[in-house]
C-alpha cells in the first residue's frame, strides 16, 4: 500500500458510515406541534401549493412546441408518474408522520450519503423553481401591458442569441426575487387567511376558465386541417410529460405538514391521492379548453390562457385569467422562498451544509445570509436564464427526487424492523422476528424452488436484486429512447436489447417479491410492492431522460459541486485521518448547530463544544435524533406556508412553550 494510504479495511468501514441511518427516537411528549389539519385541509394544502404551476404556466408551451391538443394526454401520464410518486410519499409520511420531507425520509430509510444527495438536489429545486416563478410572473405582467417592458429592455439593453439563455435580461423576474427574498429575510410572513384568499381566487378562477372554455371550444381545432390531435407524435407527448411534471410538484407540501394532521395514517395518504387527481382534472381539462378554442400552432406560450380568449373577442375574460394566474404564482413563489432556509436548516444541523448560511439572527428569527445568498443566485438565474431550461431542470430534480423516494420503499419493505427502545418488552414490535417471517427472507413456500437464494443472509438478495432492478430499468428506457433516434441501432439490436432488458427487469421483480415484507396493519402501505414502486422508477427514469442535454449537463454540474465540496465542513485530508482511525467522518456533535436561544431567547452562534446549553438534552419536551451509530444529529426540512420558524438542531433542541417547529418522531416501524 502506497504510504499515507488509508488501509482497505478502514476505507469499508468508512464507507459503511457514510450509509448509517438515522433513526428516531421516541418522544417522551406529545408534539409540539398542534395536530389540527383535517382531511380537507391537507387537500387544500396540497391543491393550492400544485394547481396552476401546469395550467397556468405550461399548457402553451407544451401544447405549442412539443404535443399540440395532445397536451392533455401529456398531463395524464405526467398525472400518473406524480401519482406514484405520492402513494410512496403517503407510506413514508405515514411510518414518519414528523414535519420532514423526502430528506427526512431519505436519511432515515436509505442513509446519510444518499440523503445529501437528495438535499442538495432540494436546494437547487428551490432556486430554479424560484427562478422559473419568477419568469412566469414577468411574463404574465409583460403581456399585460401589451409586450412593453420586453420592448423597452430590448430597446435599451439589446438582445443575445445564446442557446438555453434568454433573449433580453430579465430585470422585472430578477427584480421580483430580491423583493421577496428581502420580505422573508426581514422575517415575513404569509397568514393563512391571505394564503387560503388566493387559493379560493385561483380555484374560482379555474372553474371559470374550463365553463367558458367549453363554451367557445370548437372541435375543428383538433381535424386535421389545424395539424391533428398529436402532431409530434409519440415523443412529443411523451416530452411534453417529462415537462408537465412541474405542474403536480406541490403536492409534496401535504407529506411536509403530517406533523400537524389530526390523523396521519388515514389523512395524509388521502389527501396525497385526491390533489394529485383534482390538479391532475384541472390540467386536462383546462388544456382540452385551451386547444379546442383556437388552433394550438396560433398559441402564445408565454401567456396561452388569457391569449386563446383575447383571440376570440373576450378580453374582459383574459383579464380574469391573468388576476388567478397571478393569485396563484404570488402563493407558489413565496412558497419556494420560505421552504429555502429550512432546507439549509436542516442540512447544516447534520454538517452537511456549511453553518455560515444556517446562522439565524435573534432579531429576525430566520437565517438573514442564506435566505439574501441564495435569493441573489435566483436573481441571477432567472435574470439570465432561459424559461424552458429553468423548467427542464427542475423536472429532472423532482423526478429524480421521486425515483429516490419510490427506491426507498423498497428497501424499506424488506428490511428488518429495528427494536425500539421504548417500546414494551412485551410487544411485539420489540422482539425479534424468527427467521421464517423476518423481512428480507425468501417465503418458505419457494424455498424448495429456489435454493440458490436460500442461503444468502436476509437482505442479501433483496440488495442485488434492486441494484439490477434499477440498472435494468435504466437500460429499457435508454433503449427505447435513443435506440432508434438516436444510436440508430439495427431492428435485430434494437429488439435484442429491448427484450434482455425486459427480461432483467422482470426477473429482478421476481425475485424481489419472492422475499418477505413488513406488514403494518395500522398505517398505510403502498398496493402491490414491489411492483408499484418499480413502475414509478421505470417511468421516472423514462421522463427523465425525454429532457435536454443541456438540463442534464447542468444538473451533473451541480451534483459535482455537491460532492466535490468539503463533506460535513471539513476536507478530503481529515477525511482520510478519520478512515485511517476508523471513525465516522463528521461525526455530528451534540453542539453541531450554529444557533441556539439562550434563557433570555437570543440567539448564539457556534457554541464550544460542550460548553452551550446545547450540550445537555433539557425538558420532558425535548426530543432528539439518532443515527445508527450512536451520532446525535436532528435534520429535519421544515415548512410552514404561514411563515418561518426556527428549525431545531443536533441535541440542542429548542423547547417552545408555545408553538416549535421540528419535534422529531418515533423510530418508523410496524
């Protein structure tokens, strides 16, 4: 071994802790969090955070450039990939009903290494989604006053052809961000009332639009005089799909709030599927109206709604259309922005982000230099940047995202249930199961059939089989995308790999479902494990890949940065140093956050170690996280669309009397 070299056995063993999990320990109090929300509010959370991001902002551009009236087919299969989506996040919301999200989830059911990814990829979801709301709300007010301040900037700025660039800098979009950023780092708020007067405008507004439209709607828009009802073809529909999933990305917002649902079992998973299938309604039916009232090659994207009806002689209506559009990117754009400081949060607490952004000022109560840095990066981008690349993006980072959460599942499903340390000695969830029903296991009733796996340890062969399964699913779909178009392959190549594929698919799935699974008789569980989450793994990666080149060599630029950045805030050379001793790299501290209220509530920034308040779990309220190795560490990603809170840190927690954001939850099991 070259001198300075770790040794191969420290090297595993700092590789095994990069995939510790984290677990949750069982709270000694009820959460600090009122449990308040109904049903109906957690539909109401989720349709308002989701309706209008497609209806409002994609039907022209997808209609016009990629599906033509086929965009309503574009909205359906986009429809079924979030609906997968949020079955998994129902389960997952369900065994951890805390205030969290895909992270949370991430680093409890996968491990630290892929919950940085998926945070880091939350991070840039929140900027580019900031940016591309802001480019909508510019273009919308631009066409309001008949194109003039594009006119203007035009006149006086000049214009650049620079592909996925904008033609002009956009200062109005630019200008937009820094309002609201500067509005949320001086510790604004949204009310609720204000929040729920929007979503009943929007809603309003919606209704309106899908009447009137059919009013109008005139069929011979979809002959084949005007181009036919799919004049891209299959792959236009299907790009189309792989865009119109930026419409149904809020939905996550009802997973985000379980913490507060009254009961999270029944009423998350509910709530999940019926927003998901009402803005899935609405989008189809508004973009079935918009083709049908004027010919989809005569829409302008940049306000296609309001454009089709100033076509057909009632502006008044267009008017309408551009209040709710308004209405509903003002709750959408602020949304993203109050969601980035607890993002930041959250991986600061664990060492994964660098603390100078997690510093929260006492007298603002949010992280001022996080929220004005990155509110300034979304300036910058949506100054610059085309609208169609910002979109493109972040649908490759929410279906990445989801493709993370349904794999999760998986691993979730036939993985042993840890003891919980609080639980009765008696209970059956704290003693070990026996090897016949231990998850992981292959089902005695094939033992005799398949022995070759009957040897493996539990979970041995589950693990293979999901790798294949994942590479599997990666290898049809890229054969069914560029086989034809773009490698060009023969018939004969074309069907061989089509069918070897399809096979490896099938059989990982196979062995997959030979195995034993968690059973929860009270909590929901997705139908049809493993299948559902391997169809939404197969059609996520299927969209993914119907997006540019350009979308994914940017997104591979920012997982590059992501990981070439110093891990847990220390550097490669102290990495190796702690593989060498066999330690965890960045072992999180039991002060490891850059902030905690004092008696008095002021705020200290960095502690020494074991010298602040933070040093000691305090009050029968205070609840903390666990990794598996015994590493106290609390990240949680929390949000409130009513306004910002302090998220809590390592075992620092902060004791409100009143309301607190991030009490953690128990150990997820069944």
């Amino acid at each position: 071994m070259a001198p300075g070299l770790p040794s191969t056995a420290s090297v595993a063993r700092f590789c095994q802790k990069l995939n510790r999990l984290k677990t949750l320990e069982e709270p000694t109090t009820e959460t600090s969090l009122r449990r308040h929300l109904t049903t109906l509010d957690l539909i109401l959370l989720g349709v308002g955070a989701t309706v209008g991001l497609g209806l409002y902002m994609l039907t022209g551009t997808v209609a016009k450039e990629m599906a033509g009236p086929a965009v309503l087919v574009s909205f359906g299969v986009a429809a079924m990939a979030s609906l997968l989506a949020a079955l998994c996040y129902a389960e997952l919301a369900a065994r951890v009903p805390r205030k969290g999200s895909s992270y949370l989830f991430t680093y409890v059911f996968m491990g630290e290494l892929w919950a940085f990814l998926v945070g880091w990829i939350l991070l840039i979801q929140c900027i580019v989604g900031a940016a591309a709301m802001a480019r909508f709300w510019s273009s919308y007010l631009d066409a309001i006053f008949s194109r003039s301040i594009s006119s203007f900037t035009k006149a006086h700025v000049g214009t650049w052809q620079v592909p996925y660039l904008a033609q002009y800098p956009d200062f109005l979009a630019a200008g937009i961000l820094l309002l609201a950023s500067a509005f949320v780092s001086c510790g604004g708020r949204v009310s609720s009332w204000l929040s729920h007067t929007f979503l009943a405008i929007s809603l309003a507004i919606i209704l309106f639009i899908i009447i009137l439209g059919f009013v109008l709607a005139h069929p011979h828009n979809w002959s084949a005089e005007e181009g036919g009802f799919a004049p891209f073809g299959f792959s236009g529909i299907m790009a189309g799909a792989a865009t119109c999933i930026y419409g149904f990305v809020g939905f996550v917002a009802v997973a985000v709030s379980s913490e507060e649902a009254q009961n999270p079992k029944r009423s998350v998973p509910m709530a999940l599927a019926i927003s998901v299938t009402l803005v899935a309604a609405a989008n189809i039916l508004a973009s079935t109206v918009l083709t049908l009232m004027v010919p989809w090659h005569s829409l302008d994207p940049d306000w296609a709604l309001p454009d089709a009806f100033h076509q057909r002689g009632y502006s008044w209506a267009a008017f309408i259309v551009v209040a709710g559009a308004i209405c509903a990117m003002n709750t959408v754009l602020l949304r993203y922005i109050f969601f980035l400081p607890h993002i930041i949060s959250a991986m600061a607490a664990d060492g994964l982000f660098f603390q100078v952004f997690a510093h929260v000022y006492s007298r603002m109560k949010v992280p001022v230099v996080g929220i004005l840095v990155f509110g300034f990066l979304m300036a910058f981008l949506a100054l610059l940047v085309e609208l169609e690349a910002l979109v493109q993006f972040r649908c490759i980072c929410a279906l990445l995202t989801y493709t993370f959460v349904a794999t999760s599942i998986i691993m979730l499903r036939f993985r042993k249930s840890p003891p919980a340390s609080s639980q009765d000695p008696g209970s059956p969830l704290g003693t070990e199961q026996t090897s016949a029903s231990e998850p992981g296991q292959l089902q005695p009733a094939l033992r005799p059939y398949l022995r070759f796996l009957d040897g493996c340890r539990p979970g041995a062969a589950v693990a293979w089989a999901l790798g294949v399964l994942v590479s599997s699913a990666i290898t049809l779909d890229c054969v069914l995308v560029f086989g034809d178009s773009v490698l060009h392959l023969p018939p004969w190549s074309y069907t061989l790999l089509l069918l070897l594929s399809s096979a490896t698919f099938l059989l990982s799935l196979l062995v997959l479902g030979a195995h034993q699974q968690q059973h929860c008789q009270d909590t929901f569980q997705v139908p049809m494990v493993p299948l559902t989450p391997a169809l939404s793994i197969l059609l996520n990666i299927f969209l993914m890949l119907q997006l540019s080149y350009v979308a994914w060599l940017s997104f591979s630029i920012w997982l590059l940065i992501g990981f070439c950045r110093p891990y847990r805030n220390h550097g490669v050379f102290w990495l190796r140093h702690q593989a060498e001793q066999g330690e965890p790299a960045g072992t999180a501290r039991a002060d490891g956050h850059t902030w905690q209220p004092g008696r008095d509530g002021a705020s200290h920034a960095n502690p020494q170690p074991g010298t602040g308040p933070g040093a000691r779990l305090h009050g029968a309220a205070c609840q903390s996280m666990r990794t598996t190795g015994g590493l106290l560490t609390v990240p949680h990603i929390l949000w409130r669309l009513e306004g910002l809170a302090a998220p809590l840190s390592g075992a620092a927690q902060v004791c409100r009397s009143s309301h607190a954001w991030g009490s953690s939850g128990p150990q997820p099991r069944c």
